[in-house]
C-alpha cells in the first residue's frame, strides 16, 4: 500500500511541477514580447533605454 500511495504522490507532484513550468514559459513569453515592443516603440528623440532601472 505504501508504495502505491508514493507512486500517487510523485505522479501528482511530477503533474504539479510540468503546470508550474508552463505557465512559466507562458510568462516569460509575454515578458519577452513587451521587453521587444519597448524596443520597437521607443521615442524617437531619445537614446538609449525606454524604461527607467
């Protein structure tokens, strides 16, 4: 029984981990696409940075 209840648990937490890591990458994309668009949509007067940090 113990052994079942084990393969259970790591199927759940292997199943938890691969939902986290997509919306990571789901995430990361968005981040990606405005960091570009920041680039693309820059002032035309200034140079350098479009963001203040």
């Amino acid at each position: 029984m113990v052994p079942l209840l084990l393969v259970l648990l790591l199927a759940v937490i292997l199943f938890g981990a691969g939902f986290a890591v997509k919306v990571l990458w789901w995430v990361a994309l968005a981040v990606l696409v405005v960091w570009l668009l920041g680039f693309i949509a820059r002032p035309a007067g200034s140079s350098g940075r479009w963001y203040r940090w």
